[in-house]
C-alpha cells in the first residue's frame, strides 16, 4: 500500500508532529507538515534547520543528508496542500471533538486511499474515526517524545479499521526504523496505562508521609534501576501533559479507583508550576535552588521499590489478561517505549509470582481499597504455579 514515493502529511507543527515529519523525512518520504498557525509553522522550520546542523556538527549524519531531509519538508498553512498524501498523522492538541472536526474536515479533501492516522496518546481511535463516513482508514499510530529518538511506536487499529490498513501502517513504520507494537483500543493503549502506578502509587507512597519525593526517586533509580525517579520524570514530561493522561485514563476507565489522579499533582498544574518547562513542579529547578537529599535508607528504599514495582507488574498482567496486546508486545512496549530496565511480565518471573500476589494481598487487605485488587491473571498464576515465560 505504501512505497518510498508515498507523501506524508503530518497536522501539528508543534515538537511531536516536527519529530514525525523528520522521521519519515530521512527515510526519503516527502512530507507536508501543516498548522494553522504561521508563526509555528515558521518557529518549526527554524527549529528543524537547527536540529539537522546540530546533527551534522556530531556528525551522526552527512551535509547531503541534511540537505535531503530539509528539501522533503514543506511547511504549509492551507488544509488543501495535503490533498494528495498517502498517509496523514495528526499530531494536535489532545482534546476529542477537535481531532474529530479535523478528520471529518480531511476525509473531503483527501484521496480514497489515503490513511487517516491519530498520534493520540489515550484518546479512542473508534471515537475519532466516527467522524469520519469511511472509519476503515482511520487508525492511531503513536510515537514518543522525541519521536526522532524514541523507538517505539504503538500502531492502534480502532473497532472498524481494516485489517490490511493496520497491517500497511505496521510495515511502513517498521521500514523507518521504528519498533512497533500492536495494542487494542483501549483507554492509554499499552504504555500509558501500564506505567500509571509508576507515578500514580510513588504520589500515595508520598501523600501517606512514607517517604519524600527525592528518597522515592532514588529508590526507583537506584534499587529499582529505572533511569529517572517518578517524581523527576513527572517534572520532565510536564504536570499539564502526565495529569491530563491520568484523568483521562481514569475517566475513560469509568472512574476505576486504580487509576485515580493525585491531588497533590492537580494542585501543581492548578498553580501552573508544571515542571522543568516552568522552572517549578515537585522540584525547584530556578538556579539558586538546590535539590534535597534522599533519606538512603536501604530497606525504605526496598519498600517503596516493591509497592511501586509490584503494581505495576500488575497492571502489565492485566493488560495482557484483557488482550490489549501480547506479552512480548506488551514487555518491548515498556522497555523501548519508557525505558524500563526490564519487561515487566519477565520481571515478574524472576522475582517470582506467589511474592508478588502475597504482597499485593497485604495491600488490599490493609487499605481495603479496590485500587489494589488482584490480577486475576497473576491470580491464577500463582494458583497453577504458572510463569509468564
């Protein structure tokens, strides 16, 4: 369905749909990047002439292939110069009606064959393609920020997606160096609904006064061996992007208590103090402040990494019992889509099961919350003195 000839649209000039259209830009595609905006369109081609030089300097790539990946993009400010892509990925804001808006807008100006995608990070592919009057083309293929360095992207067939569409999608992504995962449509696909309790349980271990911010980033960096903390990764993404992902979860998921937002990440977005973006978040990033010390305390620190990781293990367990995707889809996603130094299903093997289940039971028992129920897979795991492997 795709070829080296096919164009690429991409709608959204912002660092998303600027990452995408470099992406497919170096694998030789022309692309069109459009934005309602003039002054975005133009900060955009500003900021891709100066991340191709950069790159150059480093000499990861030649002059030549500077010049080439440049003279691919166009940067337009008109619906109608993406006429004649073959696919379109949009990369807007993350709000329902106006991803609908915009497909249903595309679907009059476009070719019958050209592929509809959404690089939505939770939103429903089937609700989005529901504006449309021929859903079969719409689908979500969702890169990571930065989708230049980031190799996972998670291609996501909505309920009346063509089987041959998503099978196009797949290959063509692949073809541009990209490791992709199939997910179901499902509230946060595979990585964002697995890493939840990440950040989700690290706020309760915080809010319950167990431990503070910088001692439960070091846990889960240093014990846990996870490149950041989550307190420090929720700063980095941006309180107004990882929240609303929570909230959207959680409100997708019909208010299901294991995916329940944080006040005290609410009151931080509330403030505006969103993270490194704004200089404040859980930490204070301005010049003249220092970061706290973590409380090293090695068996608080075994503590929270259990808690944390547990959970986590967990949701990946549920995830694969409800067949968002496969195992080994769901273990790459979550290595190569946010780094973790393991797959988690794998994980769960080697620390052993009845561990995890009687530690989760302790949990549930104790807080007497739903939020800590039981995988009913990891449940009968335990029971049949099954591995996942």
């Amino acid at each position: 369905m795709f070829t080296k000839n096919s164009i690429i649209g991409v709608i959204g000039s912002g660092a998303m749909g600027s990452g995408i259209a470099q992406v497919a830009a170096t694998t030789g595609h022309k692309v069109i990047v459009y934005d309602n905006n003039k002054d975005s369109l133009t900060k955009a081609e500003a900021n891709l002439k100066t991340s191709l030089s950069k790159l150059v300097e480093k000499q990861k790539i030649t002059a030549e292939v500077q010049q080439s990946v440049f003279s691919n993009i166009s940067f337009v400010a008109s619906l109608n110069e993406l006429a004649n892509c073959n696919l379109i990925i949009e990369a807007i804001v993350e709000k329902l009606e106006i991803k609908k808006s915009v497909f249903s807008e595309l679907e009059k100006l476009v070719k019958e064959d050209c592929v509809l995608a959404s690089n939505t990070s939770s939103l429903s592919i089937t609700s989005i393609a529901s504006a449309c009057t021929n859903p079969e083309r719409v689908i979500g293929i969702h890169f990571f920020n930065p989708a230049t360095l980031m190799p996972l992207v998670e291609i996501i067939p909505g309920i009346a997606t063509a089987t041959t569409i998503t099978t196009a999608c797949k290959t063509l992504i692949d073809s541009w160096g990209k490791t992709t995962v199939i997910a179901k449509d499902t509230p946060g696909f595979i990585v964002n609904r697995v890493a939840r309790p990440f950040y989700s349980e690290a706020l309760r271990i915080y809010e319950e006064g167990i431990a503070d911010m910088p001692t439960i980033d070091w846990a889960m960096k240093e014990i846990a061996g996870f490149k950041m903390g989550p307190f420090e990764l929720m700063d980095l993404i941006g309180h107004d992007v990882n929240y609303v992902v929570t909230e959207t979860v959680w409100t997708q998921f019909y208010y299901d208590p294991k995916f329940k937002p944080a006040l005290s990440q609410k009151r931080l977005l509330e403030a505006g103090f969103l993270g490194r973006k704004s200089g404040r978040g859980f930490y204070n990033y301005s010049a003249d402040s220092k970061l706290p010390e973590p409380d090293k305390n090695v068996e608080l620190g075994k503590t929270i990494v259990k808690r944390i990781l547990f959970m986590l293990i967990n949701e990946a367990a549920d995830t694969l019992y409800l067949k968002v995707a496969s195992r080994d889809d769901i273990d790459l996603a979550m290595i190569k889509g946010v780094n973790y130094p393991k797959g988690l299903l794998k994980w769960a093997d080697e620390l052993g099961i009845p561990l995890i289940v009687k530690e989760l039971t302790g949990l549930k028992d104790f807080y007497e919350e739903d939020r800590y129920r039981i995988s009913p897979l990891l449940k009968q795991n335990f029971i049949m003195k099954k591995t996942f492997y």
